[in-house]
C-alpha cells in the first residue's frame, strides 16, 4: 500500500479538526484511519508527517503535554494544533 505524503498530512488535519481545539491526536490515531487493517508500517511516516507539519508551524508535537521537538523525540509523541498563548 502506498499512501502519499500530502495524504498523511491531509488525514492529521481531519482528525484534528474532528476533535476540540485543545485535544490531540496519536500518530496511530492517523495510520488506523487510513489502513485499519495495516497500520503499524504508517507509524514512522505519519511522524515523519507530523514533523513537517510541526516546521511549518501547524501543529505541535507533545510529550507528557510539553511541546517536543519533533525530531529528537522518542517514544509515545501526541500532535496538536499549534498553540498562540
């Protein structure tokens, strides 16, 4: 299965968008939605994903709630929108 760059990209913003403004999503979150019965090779590139994302300022990536730099983070990361307060 090939899933494009823009589409991993696209389905972060509609889960997002699905849920309240501070609520967060987990990658696995965006790899079941779009392969429900293979989702475990989607992990790395919906963080890769979520990484550019984050460089162009649309989301951030949390850890324990702290915004992490997406690139040096390992283990459970979340994805939200990103923050102006």
């Amino acid at each position: 299965m090939t899933v494009s760059d823009r589409e991993l990209e696209e389905r972060i913003r509609a889960l997002l968008d699905a849920r309240a403004d501070s609520a967060s999503i987990c990658p696995s979150d965006v790899a079941r939605a779009v392969a429900p019965d293979d989702w475990r090779p989607l992990m790395e590139p919906v963080r890769e994903a979520a990484r550019r994302l984050a460089d162009a300022g649309e989301v951030e990536v949390t850890q324990k709630g702290a915004v992490v730099d997406p690139r040096s983070a390992r283990g459970p990361i979340r994805i939200r929108w990103a923050r102006t307060d």
